[in-house]
C-alpha cells in the first residue's frame, strides 16, 4: 500500500503536530504533506516550517459565523496537496456535518480526557473536581457528535496529591505525544484495533 498522505489540523502550539510529524519516517505508512491552522500565528506554523512542512493559515475570524465559507477555505487549501488523511491537533473550531462527513473514517482528533468522560474544554480541572483517580488522553475517529466517535486509543495517568489543572494537563500531554503517533500509524496500515498505553 503506498503512503497515505496527511493534513494536521492546528489552532495553537503544534506539539501534537511536532510528535507526528516526527514519527512519519522510515517505514511509518504515512507522511505529513500539509499543516494548516485557522490562525495565521499560531506557534504550531512556525513549528511546522522549521521541520520543512508545507503550511497554510485560513483565518476563521473574518468569516464571522459563515462556517461553511471558512471550510470551503480550508478545503481549497487541502485541496493542491491531496490528503489522504487529517489529524486535528489542538484544532479548536467544530467542524460542521458537512465537513466532517466529506471525511468520515479519515479523519482523527485527540481529546484530553477517557472519553467517554468529558467531552469539551476544560477536562483537567473536571477530572480533578470530580475526584478521579485516573485520567488521560484518547483519540477517536472524528464524528457529527463533538468529542464522540470509535475509539482508537487511550493512554491513562493517575491524579496525584496535590496535582492541579496545569500539572495534570502537563503529565497527560506527555502521553498525548506517545499516543497519537502509535494510532497514526496502525490508523494509516488500515488497522483500526484500539492502541492502549498504561
């Protein structure tokens, strides 16, 4: 099977994007060709152009509430580089039934939580509210339902004394940078067996 070709999706830093992009070498069955974001200075561009990686920044502001120009956009600058694949990575727009549809089944997102636990923003500090003795980080196929979608893989931390939002969220993005590139790639071979990490 020849290489499938990958668009990452970022709003912010890009680390999740620096940690696939790094793995997709050698023998990996996949190979980033695209970085977009909807924010012309997100940090995770600059990243992306220092590890030599195509980008291209769709500002989502200026679309207001028209969503479906500013996918029409994104499509348009998917488009020249054929995407076989999209990882969103920190991309923090929802993407309409339209957009995620022209893409079902290649299409994966990582969420900060044990989903099914906490979908949405602020998972660290619900986690941590609510007394769990564990959480972590999974990645799903993406799916109408934010946050929802068959499972891929998880990996778990446990909530330590003392620990706050920040130092949480800090230990589970360690496990965010292992785990995305282990589902990318058996995602990528066509193996779609969920990737568990302790």
């Amino acid at each position: 099977m020849s290489q499938r070709r990958v668009a990452i999706l970022l709003s912010g830093g890009g680390s999740n994007m620096v940690a696939l992009a790094r793995s997709m070498t050698g023998d990996h069955p996949a190979r980033p060709v695209l970085v977009l974001s909807n924010d012309p200075n997100a940090g995770g561009l600059t990243k992306a152009r220092d590890l030599g990686l195509p980008t291209a920044a769709i500002d989502h502001r200026p679309f207001g509430r028209d969503r479906t120009g500013f996918e029409e956009a994104l499509l348009a600058a998917m488009a020249p580089h054929a995407p076989d694949l999209v990882c969103l990575a920190g991309f923090m727009r929802i993407l309409t039934p339209r957009f995620v549809g022209a893409w079902a089944g290649r299409m994966l997102n990582i969420h900060p939580s044990l989903l099914p636990l906490y979908p949405g923003l602020h998972t660290h500090a619900r986690a941590l509210a609510n007394g769990d003795a564990e959480h972590g980080c999974t990645v799903h196929e993406v799916t109408e339902e934010l946050d929802h979608g068959p499972l891929l893989g998880q990996a778990r931390v446990p909530v330590l004394p003392g620990d706050t939002p920040d130092t949480l969220a800090a230990r589970v993005l360690g496990q965010e940078h292992r785990l995305y590139p282990a589902v990318l790639r058996r995602y990528a071979a066509g193996d779609r067996t969920p990737v568990r990490l302790p």
